[in-house]
C-alpha cells in the first residue's frame, strides 16, 4: 500500500514539474523586468561621467528601446531540460544563469547598473 501511495506522488510531482516548466517567453520577460529594475533603480554620476549620466536618463524615459539595445549586447542561451529549463546571460560584464521550474526563475546574480551601462557604452 505505501509503495502505490509513493508511486502516485513521485508520478504527480513529475507530472507537475514537467507541465510547470517554463518558456523562453518566461525567460525574456524574467529578463526584461531584471533589466528594467536596473534601470530603474540607477541613479546619477554627479557629473562625473556625462555619458554615463545621458545613457541612465535616456534609458529611464524610453526603457523598452533601451532593453531592446541592451539584449542585442548580450548572448543569450537556453537550455531546455525535462523538467526544468536552464538560461545562461552572459556580455559587457555580466555572467549570470537562472534556473526556470515551477513557472519561476532562481537566478545566481542579478544584472547591475554598472553592466548596463558598460552595455551601452560598448554600442558607441
């Protein structure tokens, strides 16, 4: 009886973990909102660095071009496992790999504002 019971959680723990696994699309939007909470959270240079200080101001009023930019500077890669997906980032400073299971993203780092805006830099 205690094996049928295991046997039946082991199956329904696959079964979840298998239909909960997330997408790529998962993935570019667990990104987007990594980069976009960078940027939000950037904050001046004091004059120090005028283009620094430029790329923070165009990057806060026109985000969703400056995140388009910014995943041209990166390599992205994506592997799909069974019952979990990996994802590796990686460019302009940043190595970073999130784990997807359970329609949620665990990832080692996060993405800085100093790598943005070495990102950016890099394109001019």
């Amino acid at each position: 009886m205690n094996l049928k019971i295991f046997s039946l959680l082991t199956i329904g723990l696959l079964l979840s973990l298998f239909a909960t696994k997330p997408s790529r699309q998962d993935f570019d939007r667990e990104l987007a909102s990594m980069l976009r909470e960078a940027v939000n959270s950037t904050s001046y240079d004091n004059g120090k660095d005028v283009l620094s200080n430029l790329t923070t101001i165009g990057c806060k009023f026109r985000t969703d071009d400056c995140l388009e930019i910014l995943r041209k500077t990166y390599t992205i890669s994506n592997k799909n496992y069974v019952f979990f997906t990996r994802h590796d980032v990686s460019g302009s400073g940043a190595s970073i790999s999130c784990l997807g299971l359970l329609k949620q993203f665990v990832c080692n780092a996060s993405i800085s504002v100093p790598t943005i805006q070495n990102a950016l830099k890099s394109l001019w």
